[in-house]
C-alpha cells in the first residue's frame, strides 16, 4: 500500500503535542526529525478530514509542512529503528522485542508497538503508568478504554487485576493488544474490538481511559454508569488548555476529582465514584 508523508517543520516543544493530536486522526506512524516530525497515511484515507484538522491545528501552532506520496516501505521497520526503552521511576519498565531486559524497575513491558499509540514515550501514557502504582489493582475488574498498544492492560494484569477488558475502535489497536499480551504471558485480557456500546452493560472496579479530550467529554456520562461504587478512572490526553471544560464535565457526570498531575501541557486526573 501506498502512504502519503507529511513532512512537519516545527519548534521542538510542540512535536508531541503535535503527534498526539494529530493521532486523532488516520495517520499510522509518526517520525520525528531534526526539525519536527514526518506522519504517514495510507492513500487514500480521510483526506479531507486530515487536510481540515491541519488548518485547524495551524491557528494554535507555528508550523509548515508539505505532502509527499510514497511507495510502499516497511513501515514497521521504520518505527522499530526509533524505539527506545523507557522506565518510569523504579516501577515499570517498558522495551521492544529487540531490546535486552531491562533491571531495577517491578514491573517490566515487552511491547511490539505496530502502528498502535501507546508506548510510555508519551506524557499522557507514562502518567497513566505513573498513577496506576498508587492503586490497589489486586484482584479488581479492569476496562482499559482506548487500549492501544494494551501496555495499560499489560500492566493492570502484572499488578494482579482479576479481569481486563480492552477495547479500541482500531483494528490494529485491537491485534496488537493480543499480541503484547501473548508477548507478555498474559491470560486474562479480553481485547474488543469496537466502541463503547460493546461494553457499556459491564462495571469495572477501575477504568483507564488515555485517548483524546472529545471522547472522555463524549464517554464521562457512560464511564461513570459503568465505574462501580468506590470505583476509580484514570483519564488522560488533556491538555492544561483544556482543563476547566473536562472539571466541569466531570462534575457534571457525578465523578469526585481526587487528583490531577501535569507533565509539560498533558494532564492526567484520578477520578472516584
């Protein structure tokens, strides 16, 4: 398959903050470069859509770009050669396949990221792993809203959750799920595939929700239906910009705001039942 490379020129302070809202949309794989980023889209797909959230994002950012169509490549390769482990703090450690096992941290991750979004590099997921060592997991129904990569399920099952549900709406999303948890020697993580809808009948005892600002604006009424009582959800993919619109929308829906931590301009709050 052909994919068309949008070439970013950008100051460096708002690459990932670029790259995740840019996520939002079709865009498979991102790349960053010595002077911003280049993302990849199959052609053709959401063109228009991908055109217009560029313009819109162009009245917030300071930046160019320009569209190349390119033949196929091994796209995986690509973003395999830009992987790097991470750690947060002591507790978790998050690698490739191809990378040595890393010491020092409770819990260690093997990912094989595809083109799935979560990885720990970003502010939004390592906050998510950060909050997740001050929970009680032990024995607890888990729903990872939005999976990604599952490295948030992954996690939930090494800290001894009974049952996991994850769910995305992406395809790859959903396979690369499975395949971290095989990776992983996990056994209770139930990928689904699909929206909300699929689970919105079950509760939960914790609820992990790292995707994008309209979706948990759009989720919040149904997450707290489904979130049992003393129940915790963990949001994130907010911006500090957005703060005050998702307080009130958590209000709103019945949640206690128990904390918020920031890393740069990403939020990450702990929500009670």
């Amino acid at each position: 398959m052909d994919y068309f490379k949008y070439e970013f020129q950008n100051d460096n302070q708002h690459t990932q903050m670029l790259i995740a809202l840019l996520a939002q949309q079709s865009f498979e794989a991102f790349q960053e470069t010595e002077t911003g980023f280049d993302a990849f889209v199959p052609v053709p797909k959401d063109s228009e859509a991908i055109e217009q959230s560029i313009l819109d994002l162009k009245k917030r950012f300071d930046f160019s770009h320009k569209k190349i169509r390119m033949e196929y490549q091994n796209w995986n390769a690509i973003w395999e050669s830009n992987f790097q482990p991470i750690e947060v703090g002591d507790f978790c450690g998050i690698r490739a396949t191809f990378h040595a096992p890393l010491s020092g941290v409770q819990h260690e991750i093997i990912i094989n990221p595809q083109m799935a979004f979560g990885t720990g590099h970003h502010e939004t997921t390592w906050m998510m792993i950060d909050a997740m060592k001050n929970l009680d997991i032990e024995g607890k129904t888990v729903f990872d809203y939005g999976c990604g990569t599952g490295i948030l399920a992954v996690l939930a099952a090494q800290m001894g959750a009974k049952e996991i549900d994850a769910l995305d709406i992406e395809l790859p999303s959903f396979e690369n799920t499975l395949e971290n948890a095989r990776i992983n020697g996990i056994e209770n993580i139930e990928a689904i595939h699909g929206t909300l809808q699929k689970t919105k009948d079950k509760t939960y005892d914790l609820i992990l929700a790292n995707i994008n600002r309209h979706v948990i604006l759009e989720s919040l009424p149904t997450l707290h239906k489904m979130l049992s009582k003393g129940g915790v959800l963990l949001i994130s993919g907010i911006l500090k910009s957005d703060e005050q619109l998702i307080n009130d929308a958590v209000k709103a829906s019945g949640f206690h705001l128990e904390s918020t931590a920031q890393r740069n301009s990403w939020l990450c709050k702990q929500l009670n039942n």
